[in-house]
C-alpha cells in the first residue's frame, strides 16, 4: 500500500505488518506478483477514467451541465 492510503486507513507499523502476514498466508508466495499486478492495473484503470472525466469537466468550462443548458429559469407559481 502507498503512504496516502495507509494513511487514510490509518493503518501503520504493526497493523500492516499483520494484514501483509494475513495476505501471505492467504494467498501463498507464488499469487502475491499476479495480486500486485493485478492491484496495478486496476490503479491504472481508475487513474485513467478519473483523467478523462476531469479533462471533459475542463473541457466543459467548469460549469458542466449547468452551462450547457440552453432554457431560462422557470418561474412556477406558488400553490399556496
């Protein structure tokens, strides 16, 4: 785990230590590289769609649905 996400996790020193030996033991010597690179791609992934979606809200100016909407405001009379 990076420091970031320990950290929001808050799980540092012996917490890790333990949740690695729990993860070792668990899955064996021989998965923890296929694990890790699995972990990895799915980092890449998620980084990748967070990239597109905050370069089509720039693109947008910011403002997004709000600025693409063409209708003025409505006014609705008050029912009561």
């Amino acid at each position: 785990m990076t420091p970031m996400i320990a950290s929001i996790l808050n799980l540092m020193g012996p917490d890790m230590m333990v949740i690695l030996l729990i993860v070792l033991l668990l899955f064996g010597a021989k998965k923890l590289p296929e694990l890790a690179r699995g972990m990895g791609r799915a980092v890449k992934e998620f980084s990748a769609a967070r990239d597109e979606i905050e370069k089509g809200l720039g693109q947008s100016g910011g403002g997004g649905v709000a600025q693409s909407w063409k209708g003025g405001p409505r006014h609705v009379a008050s029912a009561t």
